[in-house]
C-alpha cells in the first residue's frame, strides 16, 4: 500500500463513534465564547477545544500548545 496510510479502526464492525458526554465551559469574552470537553464511546477523550466568534460565525478551535520556538502545533494522537 505504497503512498496510501492504513486506517486503524479499535473499534472493528463500528463505522461512526456515539458521542456519550460533553460538558461546555461558557467564557462569554469576545473573542472566545467556550471551552469544552467531549467523550466519544466512553473511551476517546478530546481535553478543551475552544469555541470562538470570528468572521461574523462561531467554531471550534482544536487544542494545541506552543513549541519552544513559539510557534504553535496542535496535537495529535496515535497507536504504535
């Protein structure tokens, strides 16, 4: 499969995950109106995306973090 990633599917038989808990954190400053959490199947975690007011709508920002030469990458997770 040369040039092609394999998907990792944990959950075998499942094509679509069932969101089972979310907990929203409304700020109400402009531009950031909301952290979050969410759950997928009790089992995948996703820790503070933020809900922000831009360009005239609302979305969601993906967590990330500032390296040591101050640029920012957002964060990734995957099975060895």
């Amino acid at each position: 499969m040369a040039g092609k990633r394999a998907l990792l599917n944990p959950w075998p038989g499942r094509s679509s995950m069932e969101v089972t808990g979310v907990e929203v954190f409304p700020v109400g400053e402009r531009p950031l109106k909301a952290s979050a959490n969410a759950v997928a199947d009790d089992r995948l975690a996703l820790k503070k995306p933020r809900v922000i007011w831009a360009g005239g709508r609302l979305f969601a920002a993906m967590p990330s973090y500032r390296t040591e030469e101050g640029r920012y990458r957002g964060l990734r997770f995957h099975r060895p």
